[in-house]
C-alpha cells in the first residue's frame, strides 16, 4: 500500500478513535440510559461521518498544482460542515424528543474535538511531507560564482 493511502486510512482510524474516546467521555458523564445513549449515538454518527469524509475529502487534492489543493480544502471543509448544520438544524425542530437536547449540544462538543485532531493530523502529516529522505545535498559555498 502506497504511502498516500496509508496516511488516508490511518488518519480515518485516528479520528474515529478520538471520537470514541468523546463518546466514552459524554458516556461516562451523562450516564448510560436510554435518552443519553441516543443522543451519543445520533451525535457520534453525524460527526463522526462528515469528519472521516472530509479528511478523505481534503487529502485528495494534496500534491497537485496550488488550485486543486485549495478547492480540495474548501470541499472538505463542506463536507465536514454540512451534515453538522443539517443536523442542527434538524434537532432545532424535534423539540419534544428528550433526547434532541443533549444530542445539539455533543455534536458541537465531539465536532470540536474531531477538529483538533484533524489540525493536528493535517499539521503533522504535511510536516513529515517537507522532509526530504536521504542525505542532505550541499550548499555551494558564498563566495562561489553564481551564472545568471
């Protein structure tokens, strides 16, 4: 498996583990009846999924020309947002479910944290993309004579 794929896939696996990790916490917090586990659930499967399509969506676009980078990282942040708003807005209107309360209130709390991840995936990863393997070539010295 080429090295692209492998930093695809093993991002998607790192950011379902930080949200797992929010669901344990919310879990934890909240208790484990019916109306919490729901809204966990329902919370966890919104952001969870525009997270894990957008990641894949924002590495397509890497290493080509500056254009498709750009409109790449714009498609990915849409694809990451749009099932949060749907959602939102959704919620907003299912007043009488006991549920739909909490569950607003983690999709803004794990789309955060899955944010921070995806940050600091994103930092680490183009980070290590800079790094030129092998030996360093050498710098002609200053006083050497530069053609123009």
């Amino acid at each position: 498996m080429s090295t692209r794929w492998r930093i695809m896939f093993g991002g998607a696996a790192l950011l379902l583990v930080v949200l797992a990790v929010a669901a344990a916490a919310a879990l934890a917090v909240l208790g484990t009846d019916a109306v919490h586990l729901r809204a966990v659930a329902f919370a966890a499967a919104v952001t969870g999924g525009g997270a894990v399509a957008g990641w894949i969506a924002g590495r397509q676009g890497r290493g080509g020309p500056a254009g498709v980078a750009v409109a790449g990282g714009l498609a990915a942040t849409l694809v990451r947002m749009m099932p949060l708003l749907v959602a939102l807005a959704w919620l907003a209107g299912c007043e009488d479910r006991p549920w739909a309360r909490e569950a607003g209130g983690l999709l803004v709390a794990f789309h955060l944290a899955l944010l921070v991840a995806d940050l600091t995936l994103n930092s680490l990863v183009d980070r290590g993309a800079h790094v030129a393997p092998g030996p360093a070539k050498p710098r002609p010295p200053a006083s050497a004579d530069v053609v123009n």
